[in-house]
C-alpha cells in the first residue's frame, strides 16, 4: 500500500501592503529633493507609496526607477515669493486649483495617511482631516532667525498634523520653541544620505592649484558669495586655488547669479572660478575637489551637502551654526567657522592642507563613519517606525526596493 506524501503548507501570501500618499513641493534633485527620494524608497518596503508633486521635474524620473507612482497635483507652497502681492495671488491660486484633486488623491492614494515631506505645504493636514486620514509632516526647515511671527506660521503644518518627524535636534529645537507642545508627538530622524560605496581618496600631494567646490543652491542664504570671498582671501596671502561652483538658482533669483558673476570678476577671479551649473550626480566634482565648502549664512536644519562631502572622504568647511554644526560633528577632517568672516574660512582651509598626509587619513576614516551613521538601512527602519506608529515592525530586508 503506498502511504501518501504529506501535503506541504500553503505558501504565506504576502499582506498588501496599505496605500500611503507622500507629498512634496517640488520634482529637482537639491538635497531635500534627494532626501525624498530616500523617504518614498523607504516608506515602499512597508506601504504601497504613491508621491504626490506639483509638476515635472528629474526627481519624477528617480521616483519610477525605484518603483515608486508619481501624481501631479496643483498645491500651494509657502515660499518668500507668497509675501509680496503676485506671489500671493499665485499661492491662492494654487489653493483653489489643487482642493478637489488632493482630496481625489487622499481618498485613493491615502488610505494609511498622508506623509508631508516639508511644512511649507500646511493645506495637505488640513486636507487629511477633512478626507478623514492620518497625516505625518515630515519637517526640514529651521529659521531661527526668522521673525516669531513668520515661525508661528511656519509651525502651522506640524500642529495641524497627527505625528511630526525632524530631521536633526536642531530643527526639533526651533519647532518647540515656538510650538512646544509638538515636542510629545515628535521624533528625530536623521538624513539618509547615500554615498560612494568605496570613496576615492583625496589626491595624494596638493601639487598645482588648491581645488575647492561648493555645492548648492546659487542663493544668498546659501553663501557661495563667501566661498568666492575664501579664494580672494586666499590669494592675497599667495595660496595658488581655484573655486568650482556647482548649482543653479531659484527662478526669480537671476540677479543674485548675475550680481556673483560680477563679484568674480570685479576681483579679477574669472580664470579661477568656474560656474559648472546643476548636476544630479556630484559625486565627480567631490572626488576631484580637495577641500569642500559649506558657507551658508541662513539657518540650516541639516546639512546634506556636508555629509555628502564627508562622505567623499573630503575635508571639509562648514558654517558654525543650527544644523550644519550638528552634521559635521565628530569628523575630525571638518572644520567650523563664523559664516560671515572669508579670512576664518580661509584659516580653516590652510589649517586642513597644513599637514595634508593627517587631513587626507582623517578624512577616510571619516567616510566611513558617516556611512555608519546615514546609512539608508537605518533611516528606513526609523522613518517606517515614525510613520507606521508604534506598532511598527521593520520590513525584511527583501522588501527594500533597489536604487
């Protein structure tokens, strides 16, 4: 008599995974933008994410390489333009325009809530709690230095959201002071911040002309003005540099590029400062700079573009102020420095290349640190346990989705 094998069990049917919508104010591929990215492929390994964004943009491109659905939506976004008449008719505009589409969205696309990833979009938590979802606000902004009322404003899209997310202790800092009771729903999750799996190392001898980069945004408060300030530092005490500066600016800000151009020029830099533009990948302009630059003059709440740089294993100059200070911290290859003084922002270059050999190690082991600490594994566990609530259970590792 032949006995019957034993029937094998079922093969577990993987739960579906609920829908969750995530919002952002642009498509480009700055830091925030970058981190976004990060924020959708992380929230994916435990939600069906759909990224809700007003237009088209690079970011849109990234966003489907990951797997991720991209909507665009009208939405009104809290910027400086929305102080003056016509940016403020725009902005109602964009309110009226975007109601019945994100409601349409929220009904489809959020059944597990609404993820925000910035508080310059206050209408999205409102919206949720007419559409009946739960809302996270994810904040990365930190004006400290802004008026009290114009904070008060800023804080609106936190207090009206059901969990808020900061990306350092900083901007945690400067949330409370103004909403303090945000403090209880509140959790710190650092930037996941990608870099080179094996960094090149800093070119051994610094034979020719020092090379600096800065990296960001062409803005007033982003300070390139004083990293062209370093070079002409550097020059009046003979130091043989260049400058490359690699970004673009904001629309409505040509004047701020042409006014830097002139500068460059009227200081007779224009054969040692180079306007590369924007690029999505800076990982090229990093692996051939020596030291970066990080000279913001407004409040930062991270600091992508430092981390970025520790990343590459290069030495480093930074701001000594809000979240910029928190971001280099610990590095030993990074220096700090009053904002507005060009002649201590070029002592802390000639202080790192001062015993090259030293910097260039440090730097290394600095890289690896930073990859320990901004490790995108780790960011996602955190940011899915903030999002998901505390019944949260990380998702296996199979379940990331690749870059």
């Amino acid at each position: 008599m032949t006995v019957p094998a034993p029937r094998r069990p079922p093969e577990p049917v993987p739960a579906a995974r609920p829908p969750l919508l995530v919002v952002h104010p642009g498509a480009e591929l700055y830091g925030a933008d970058r981190v976004l990215l990060e924020s959708a492929t992380a929230l994916a390994a435990r939600f069906t994410v759909t990224v809700a964004v007003p237009g088209p943009g690079p970011l849109v491109g990234e966003l489907a390489a990951r797997g991720v659905r991209v909507e665009t939506c009208p939405m009104p976004v809290l910027r400086n333009a929305a102080l003056r008449p016509r940016g403020a008719l725009r902005l109602l505009a964009d309110a009226v325009r975007g109601t019945l589409p994100a409601l349409r969205l929220l009904r489809r696309h959020g059944v597990a809530g609404v993820y925000v990833n910035t508080l310059t979009l206050p209408s999205w938590p409102l919206l949720a709690r007419l559409a009946g979802r739960r809302s996270v606000c994810h904040v990365h902004e930190a004006e400290q230095s802004a008026p009290r009322l114009l904070r008060l404003g800023m804080a609106l899209c936190p207090a009206l959201a059901d969990r808020v997310v900061a990306n350092s202790r900083f901007t945690l800092e400067v949330l409370a002071e103004v909403a303090p009771r945000l403090r209880r729903r509140s959790t710190v999750v650092p930037n996941a911040v990608r870099g080179p799996a094996d960094p090149e190392p800093a070119r051994a001898e610094l034979t020719g002309p020092l090379r600096l980069l800065y990296v960001g945004r062409l803005s007033p408060r982003k300070g390139p003005q004083v990293a062209v300030a370093t070079l002409q530092e550097l020059r009046s005490r003979g130091v043989d540099a260049r400058l490359t500066l690699v970004g673009s600016v904001f629309e409505g800000y040509e004047w701020f590029a042409d006014e830097l151009r002139s500068t460059v020029a009227d200081a007779g830099l224009g054969d040692r400062v180079e306007f590369a533009g924007f690029t999505a990948d800076v990982w090229p302009h990093l692996a051939a700079a020596d030291v970066a630059l990080v000279p913001s003059i407004g409040d930062e709440s991270f600091g992508n573009t430092a981390v970025e740089a520790v990343l590459a294993a290069r030495p480093l100059v930074v701001s000594a102020h809000s979240g910029l200070r928190e971001a280099a911290a610990g590095y030993a290859a990074a220096q700090a420095v009053d904002a507005g003084r060009p002649e201590e922002w070029a002592d802390a270059v000639q202080r790192l290349t001062a015993d090259w050999p030293a910097t260039r190690t440090a730097a290394l082991a600095d890289a690896a640190e930073a990859r320990r600490r901004h490790a995108p594994e780790r960011y996602r566990d955190e940011l899915v346990a903030a999002v998901a609530g505390p019944d949260a259970v990380p998702a296996p590792p199979h379940a990331v989705l690749s870059r």
